[in-house]
C-alpha cells in the first residue's frame, strides 16, 4: 500500500510507495492550489477528473492527491487555529495589563484610605480632649443661618484662554477618575471580568452625583474609537441629540468644542433634560488618546445657552474616553461618566432613576462598550444577516424603533406634537402631530393594493408604577404572550393605516389572533438586545367589507429580558410594516418599557446569581419567598411607561381619541392583572408558577414525580437527588417534563425548563394551554389511557407548541404522579431529545 503518514507540514512531497517523498514541482503546486480554493474536498471521481483535465498532474496518482488535499486542510486547520490562539493571546495580555493597572489603583485606594481613617482617628482624639474645655462662644461661630453664608464659586471666564484652562482642569481631573482614586469605585453588582466579558464595571460610591466607570477592550483603532464615541446619538438611546455651537484648536494640537446635548425622558412622570457642555480632544504623551467634557453652567465673557423649554439643565462632571493602543491591534478603553441629574425636579418615587449610579451604568457606560464591540464583530464578519440585510442596516432599524418610541413618550413641542384636552381623567395623556416633517411618507402605497392616506398620527401614552414583579419577567409574558394584552382588530387597524369612516374604527372582537410566528432578526454580542419580526397570521376575517391582509407583520425590538442584570431597563417595542420591508418604510412605534426603581443595588457588593430553579423553592408557612429572591423582588418596584400611536385622518380626531383611551386603558387593565399573577407576593416564591388549588407545593410534586418514576419503570429519573435539589435538578434535566391534572378537562400543573421551551410558554401562562391541540393521536390516546402498569412509552411522534410550531420527539414516557398516600395525583410526560421541525 502507499504511505500515507505524510505530515501536514510535508504538504509538498509526494508520498511514494518505497516510503521516500519527492517534490512537486512549482507548477503542480500552483495548479492544486488554485483547485483547492475551488474545492477543498474533492471526491475521487473529482480527483480522476482533475488529472484528465490538467496534463501537468498527470504523472502523479489520485492517491496522492488525496494525501496532498489532506494536508493542505490540516495546514489551513493550523492556520487558523494558530491565528485564533494569536489573538487570543493578544487579548489576555491585553486584559492582564488592563487588570494588574487596576490591582495598582485599588492599592493605591487602599492606602489613601488607611490615611483618611488614621487623620480622622487623631481629629476625633482632638476633640475629645476640646470637649473639657469652655465651648461658651462655640455657639457664636456655630448658630444662626450659617449655610447662608457658604461662598459661592464665581463665574468661570468662557474666553479663548478661560475656556483653555477649564478643557486643562477637565483632562486631569478625568484622568485621576479614569486612572486615579479621584472617585471610590466598587465592582458593579452582577459583572465578572474576564476575556469574554465587556470589562471591568464599576459605580461610584459616596461621591456627588452618580457616577460609572468600565474598562474593556476593543478591535478598532483609537481614532475610531473616538470617532464612534463622539457620536453620541448613535449608540446612547436617550441622547435626542448634539449639536456642536463652536470649535477651537489648540496650541497642542488638541480641539475644545462647545455642545448642546439633550437627553430624552425615559417616562411621562419627568421631565427631559439637557446639557452646555465643552468637550476636549487632545493626545497625551504616550500615544492615548483623551476625549473628556464637563457642563459649562456657570462661565462668563464667553458663549452661553439659555434655557430651554420643557428641559432641565443637568450637570456633566468631568467625564469622557481615555483610549489607548493597544499592542497586535485595536484599543484599550476607560470609560467615565459623572452627572448630576438634579433628582429634585422629579417625584419622589422616581428619584431613584436619577440617583443610581447602576442605571447610568447600564445605560451609558455600558451602552458605550457593548456598541463598539459591535462595530468591531460587524467588520469583522461583514456578513448579510436576517432577511438580506446587513447588521448596520439592522442597526438603523433598531435606532429607527428606539427614537421613535422616545419621541411618543416626550412629546416635545418643537416636533409638532400638541396636546388635546383630557376627558376628566388624568389617568391617560394624548397628543397629536400633524406636522409635515411627523406624516412625511405616511401617504404611501402598499404592495398588496391598499393606500395609506392618513394625515396626522395620535399618541396615547401613560405610566403606572408595579410593586413586587421583575420587569424582565413581565415584559417576556407581554412578548409571549400578545394575545393577553392586544386587541387583533386595532393591530389590524394600525398595519393598513386604511382611510377610516365612523364604520371603519376599530372595535373590539371577541377571540384571538389566528396564530403569532416569532421570526428572529438579529440580536448584539451578548444577546441583551434582539430584534424580530412579529407574523400575526389568518388576520383576513377582521373586516367583510374591506380588502385587508391576511396576515399583519410587525418589526419588533426587544431589551432587558435577563432577569440577572442589575439596573437594566427592559423595553418592548414594535411598529406595523409593510410585507416588503423596506429600509425606508415608514415606523410609528408603540410599546412598553419597564424601569427598576430599587436605588438599593447601588450599595450591594459582591456579585449574586439567581437561577430560576432558586425562586421555584417554597417557602415556610406564609408563602414568604427564600434566599436572594427576597430581597431582589419581594419589594422591588418599577415605572412602566406605556405609548401607542395611531395614524387617522385629521376629521376623525374625536372618534380615534376616544378608541385610543379606552384601548391604552384597557392594556392597563391587563399589564396590572398580569402582574399581578406574576408577583411572588401572591403565589410564594416560585415566580411564574401557580399550582392549581389543592395541589402541593413544588418541592412536594418534585419529589413525587421522582418517586413515582422510579417506583414504576425500576430506574432513577435524576442521577443525584439531594433533598433540597430535587426541584433544581428536575427543572434544569435536559429532556422536556410536563404535568397535568387527572380530572377532566385536565390542565398542565407544572413544566420544567425544557418543558417550557418546547411549548413556548410561561409557567405562568402554562395553565392556559390546552392538551388536545398540542399532542398528536398517540398523546392524545395516553391522556385517557388507565396506565395498568402505571406508565407507558410512547413512539416518537410530533406535537405542537403554543405558537403551533411543530414539535418532534424521538420517544416519550408517560407515567402516573402518586402521592404519599399512594393516590394518584397527575400525569407525568416526558419527551426525550425534542426538536423544533
């Protein structure tokens, strides 16, 4: 036989059958690497083929191209995984330079510290040994309206040469924020740095304002790096936007510009605010460089902006960008954000918005991060994602939907929204824009036939404060689960955008929607924002005197559905499209965002993880809730913002009006009965799940579902039971297990993760699926069989989820739940290696 022990590296020898090698020639190598990039693997006819058609391989047998196609795969394997490694290596030097500088900082925090405690240690003896002594004119120094007299800073000069001097202070006291112990940081609750992590996150404490820092590492070059940063509308989703009033060079090469920033309002309750802000561009002296600002409130001899309308003039404390090169390509990034939101010109209630350095954090910092990682992965894998479309293009989108939706709830002036008068409830704001800039491109024609001829669009919006639910919880049930809150005539309504008379409105139908497809679209790095297009099929029987389609599509955004981030904000946002989808169709978003109001995760340290297993453990008499759920939900509160647009003809404002507040009203009505069911508060601390009454409790069905399977098939259905991890183990098994009652009609009382994924569903909504619809003939044939043995194995068959997708399994088993008593309780299904079809 001929040797084929040729090692990757031997990609240029022909293995003869003596065991000796010898050489292609320059031409043969050439002609089979042009072949290679045309097909890296060829078949042995391929190959035969190949030696036909090239005379220069003649001489050489298909064996030993074979040989020579194996080795150029491993070569190119080695390749690749060798440049992999590289980079690999270049990140973690990377990280570890960017960790140890941090070990450095946080000793030298130490140690100023330990001098801070050892100077107010001696004050304190001072003052004890004062005490004896006679403190009679203490009381002259000490009494009266002492903090009347503390000096107020004076104007700071705004020339040429003051504002020079304010851009000087602004780079070194950022720098001892970015670098320095300036700020006490502590680690953000929730974030481990690592290789695969955004950073290092940090939030200030005890420090004026609220305050954040992260460092990371990016694949850009610093020049893009600011260049994106500068940017701020494009990646921070609050920033309405940046106007630049003025800019100045300076003699180092660096450029101080002047700015007016606003920031939208993220609910109805505040108001929005705005920033005069300089911004200092320079290079330090080893290659980094430095994008910092800070608010220019009070100056003097110089450029100012007045108040404005509607805003209130927050404060920007030094902050910005130090980015510096990093070795083998791309940069290393500090981040710094410092404000003074002015919590007083809000609600008490919503305060803490504006006084948790974790939200900003959130919001902000990280928003920076995660954005040019971004940008980096998109040039990278310059690839065409969901639907023909590049990710900047699904960025667009995604900017589209976001803005949209913040201008509904803001309603500024000066974009033409004006407010209509209210109907004795205060309960719901309404506005609407007839501005050309607002209805530009609203009069368009769709592809299936029907015009979109509305001239003005109405806005109800309103905010409600929850108590005791998760918003990542609440906004997943209102995602899953349209269907709950929505009403299919007004989606339908809202997608043709049809010419409306008074027979024409909207009206409320009794049913549900035909069916709703969840089609993914595309999602960030980290999967903490994704977006979607939302299928709402057989919606053609809403009207018998008009053409509508049959079905209705909605481009959707949704965020903050990770229940383990702390301070994040979930938002569900979605507008009706065209089935064309077209880049430049026109968006009037509507949705909802849920804003966590606990200002106590600020102080929690250490970083805590909560598994939805943990909050499925019941608690002692009382239904109290166990462990860290407690304390992250059992009193938590949030703000839910909620904002719906409609386009209507100008004539018919009165009658859309109306329909606008009793729909918004009537979403209210079902988000607080959803989240009522969803509180912890009202069903212990297994979030999500309400066992019918007179079930048991879900340790006790755990153990009995275990019990039972090994008390029938002679076999463990866990591989370790724990009497605490019972629950825990079953929820996480890989295979999908799903209870349901034995009294008819029988209802599902429990589904482990794997169940529930199957389904797609809650545990909340599991209840309300129905059995028959979703088993095929031979599951529908086990629900009522007697079980003579107490179990029965099932083929593998195919099922339907909730959203009726076909489900396939290779086999189930099904299996009697009795309880202590030996009665039986409920039936047990479990299908094994599932998969959607």
């Amino acid at each position: 036989m001929m040797a084929v022990t040729s090692s990757c590296k031997e990609g240029n020898n022909i293995a003869m059958d003596n065991g000796k090698y010898v050489r292609y020639t320059p031409e043969q190598v050439e002609a089979l690497e042009r072949l290679y990039y045309e097909c890296p693997k060829p078949s042995s006819m391929r190959r035969q083929q190949l030696i036909r058609e090239y005379p220069i391989l003649s001489n050489i047998e298909p064996k030993q191209i074979k040989v020579w196609f194996q080795n150029r795969r491993c070569r190119e394997k080695q390749r690749k995984e060798a440049s992999r490694l590289q980079a690999v290596n270049r990140k973690l030097t990377a990280m570890n330079k960017l960790l140890m500088e941090e070990n450095d900082r946080l000793q030298k925090q130490v140690s100023q510290l330990v001098c801070e405690k050892s100077y107010f240690r001696q004050q304190s003896q001072q003052q004890a040994g004062l005490a004896t002594t006679d403190t009679s004119c203490d009381s002259v120094v000490t009494s009266g309206h002492q903090h009347h007299l503390t000096p107020q800073h004076p104007p700071r000069d705004a020339s040429p040469a003051g504002l020079l001097s304010i851009a000087d202070e602004t780079l070194t006291e950022f720098l001892s924020k970015a670098t320095g112990t300036a700020v006490e940081w502590v680690q953000m609750p929730g974030m481990k740095p690592g290789p695969d992590s955004i950073g290092i996150v940090a939030i200030s404490h005890g420090c004026t304002g609220v305050a954040a820092r992260a460092c990371g590492l990016v694949g850009l070059d610093p020049t893009r790096v600011a260049e994106i940063l500068k940017d701020r509308p494009s990646w921070f989703r609050d920033c309405r936007a940046v106007d630049v009033i003025n800019v100045l060079s300076t003699g180092n090469g660096g450029t101080i510009e002047l700015l007016y920033m606003q920031l939208y309002a993220p609910t109805t309750l505040a108001p929005a605010r705005d920033f005069w802000l300089l911004r200092y561009t320079s290079v330090l002296e080893d290659g980094s460089l430095v994008v910092c600002e800070r608010s220019l409130n009070n100056t003097q001899n110089g450029p100012n902006m007045p108040p404005a309308a509607n805003f209130v003039r927050a404060e920007m404390l030094p902050s910005g960008y130090l980015i510096r090169p990093c070795e083998g390509g791309g940069s290393i990034i500090h981040v710094v954000d410092h404000m003074d939101l002015e919590p007083w010109s809000v609600p008490e209630v919503l305060r803490p918005l504006y006084e948790s350095s974790t939200l900003l954090a959130q919001k902000t910092t990280m928003a920076a991060l995660r954005h040019l990682r971004q940008i980096s992965q998109e040039i990278s894998q310059p690839n065409v994602t969901g639907w023909g479309r590049r990710p900047a293009a699904l960025r667009a989108l995604s900017q589209k939907l976001s803005k949209g939706f913040n201008e509904a709830v803001n309603g500024f002036t000066d974009e033409g929204w004006s407010m209509l008068e209210s109907d004795g409830a205060d309960d719901i704001t309404l506005l609407v824009n007839s501005s050309p800039g607002k209805m530009m491109g609203i009069n368009l024609s769709y592809s299936n036939g029907f015009p979109s001829v509305g001239t003005a669009v109405l806005c109800a919006k309103a905010s409600m404060l929850l108590q005791n639910v998760p918003p990542a919880i609440l906004l997943r049930f209102l995602r899953e689960h349209r269907s709950e809150w929505a009403d299919s005539g007004i989606d339908a309504y809202s997608a043709a955008a049809i010419k409306a008379g008074p027979c024409s409105l909207p009206m409320s139908r009794g049913g549900s929607f035909g069916g709703q497809v969840i089609l993914p679209l595309a999602h960030t790095i980290e999967h903490e924002e994704f977006m979607e297009v939302i299928k709402l099929e057989n919606m053609g029987h809403y009207r018998d005197d008009m053409i509508m389609p049959g079905d209705i599509f909605l481009l959707q955004l949704c965020s903050g559905v990770d229940e383990n981030a702390v301070g994040s904000c979930a938002e569900l946002i979605f507008a009706p499209i065209d089935a064309s989808f077209s880049d430049d169709a026109l968006i009037i978003p509507s949705g909802f965002r849920i804003i966590p109001l606990d200002s106590g995760t600020d102080a929690s340290s250490p970083s805590r993880t909560l598994d939805l297993a943990s909050t499925l453990e019941v608690g002692t008499a009382g239904n109290q809730t166990t462990g860290d759920r407690s304390g992250r939900c059992g009193n938590s509160k949030s703000v839910m913002t909620i904002a719906f647009q409609f386009v209507y003809e100008i004539h018919l404002q009165e009658n859309i009006a109306a329909m606008a507040r009793q729909y918004v009203r009537s979403i209210i009505a079902s988000v607080q009965r959803v989240a009522l069911a969803l509180s912890p508060s009202n069903f212990g601390s297994h979030a999500g799940f309400q066992s019918p009454p007179g079930s048991p409790e879900a340790q006790t069905l755990a153990r009995w579902i275990c019990q039972s399977y090994r008390c029938f098939l002679r076999m463990e259905l866990l591989k370790h039971e724990g009497t605490e991890s019972i629950l825990k183990s079953l929820w996480h098994h890989t295979d999908a297990i799903l209870c349901f009652s034995m009294k008819a009609p029988p209802v599902f009382m429990f589904g482990n993760q794997a169940g529930l994924d199957m389904l797609e569903t809650t545990l909340v909504a599991l209840q309300n699926v129905s059995l028959e619809k979703i088993f095929d003939e031979n599951g529908r044939k086990a629900l009522f069989a007697e079980f003579p043995q107490g179990f029965m194995c099932l083929q593998g068959g195919i099922c339907l989820s909730s959203m009726g997708r076909a489900v396939s399994y290779e086999r189930a088993v099904a299996w009697k739940v009795v309880n202590d008593e030996e009665n039986a309780h409920c039936i047990c299904f479990m299908f094994i290696n599932w998969s959607f079809v």
